[in-house]
C-alpha cells in the first residue's frame, strides 16, 4: 500500500485498493462494501477504526490518500463534489509540439462540475455536467452540458451561474502541469485532472485517453 507522507490522521481518508482479477485482465478496483458511502472508497469514520483498517489491509495493494477541500469559491459551484479542471495537453519529446508557428502545450481545458445526477462525483458520465475554460483568462465560457445533450445556464442545486465563473489559481494549475510533463519526462496526448484548494492546484491523476 502506498501511503503518502500527507497523511496526517486515519479519520478523513480515501483508500482506493486495486485488484488483478486475472493475469492478462485490467486492473479493476472493489468497493469495500462496509464503507457504505454510495459507492465511493471515501469515508471519515468517527468509530473503531480496527475494522476499517483490517478489511483495508486485506487487499494486497492500493493508496491512501486524505481527502481533497477545495477551495470555497469552487464550492460555491457544488460543494458536494471536488469539481475538477481538465487541462489536455500535447507534447513531443517532452517539449511541446508546435502548429504553425503556435506553442500548444495545452490543447483545452475544461471544468468537470458535480452534483446533477450525482452528489459525490464530478465525472461526465458519473452524474456530472461539463463546462469550457478560456486558457488565457480562467474563465468558463460555455454553460454546462451533461452526457444526455442537458445545457445549464446555471447549476441545478446549488443555482450558481456557469459560464463567467472564474476558477481561482488556474494560470498556477497551467503551470503546474507543463512542469510535470518536463520534470517526469511525459509524451502524448494527456488528460490532467487538477483540484482547486484554498493553497492552490492539487494534481489528482493523469489520464492517457482523455
């Protein structure tokens, strides 16, 4: 298991354990059914802990992470759910590819937003709606849309206006993620999913096929 040096206390977690169901099959990942929190391997337990900790400890591997708090701005768009950018990026040994005469580290971003059909997941296809950034400016310039053809003008709970909005530290987010694709050396085309907290972007996983 792995265990990050963040986490500071066993109460607020997210554990994720990942299971070979066969030797050429994909990595798939389990709800622990006692968790019982819709699904999700997130829980904060007030209880005994020892039960939690053992039926973790019986998968062979996964990680432990402390749950991500976004920051307040960006629960005012659904506090429910951490709403996550998408920044897709394009680059060549490990620089970016450049199309006439225009550097394109970034090819879009966009803002994944929570709690329409879902209350705890900010995915498209999970319960959630989509909405486009303008790079330059971190602002969101489309209303959101759902994986059913659904446009919001404005979110359907919380009631907050979508397009306009604009999404704190995103030129730190932008930063955050050409950096990385340097640092550890990355090529491709690929999808970086990058929270919003209150001390600015957090990374929370690259996607291959975004």
């Amino acid at each position: 298991w792995m265990v990050p040096s963040t986490v500071t206390a066993f109460r607020n977690i997210g554990a994720q354990p990942v299971v070979r169901t066969a030797p050429s099959a994909t990595w798939t990942s389990p709800r622990i059914a006692s968790w019982k929190f819709a699904g999700s391997c997130g829980f904060e337990v007030t209880g005994d802990m020892k039960p939690i900790y053992d039926e973790i400890m019986s998968y062979p591997e996964g990680v432990v992470e402390q749950f991500v708090v976004q920051h307040p701005k960006m629960n005012e768009l659904s506090p429910t759910a951490v709403n996550t950018v998408r920044i897709v990026t394009i680059s060549s040994n490990h620089e970016p590819i450049t199309a006439d005469g225009k550097m394109m580290d970034v090819a879009y971003a966009s803002l994944k937003i929570g709690g329409v059909t879902s209350n705890i997941v900010d995915n498209l296809h999970g319960g959630g709606m989509v909405a486009g950034i303008d790079l330059e400016k971190g602002v969101l310039i489309t209303d959101g849309a759902d994986d059913q053809g659904n446009v919001y003008a404005v979110h359907p709970v919380t009631g907050m206006k979508i397009k306009g909005f604009e999404i704190p530290y995103f030129k730190e987010a932008i930063e955050m993620v050409t950096k990385a694709i340097k640092d550890r050396k990355l090529d491709g085309y690929l999808g970086w999913d990058v929270a919003i907290s209150e001390n600015g972007p957090e990374l929370i996983e690259t996607n291959l096929m975004p």
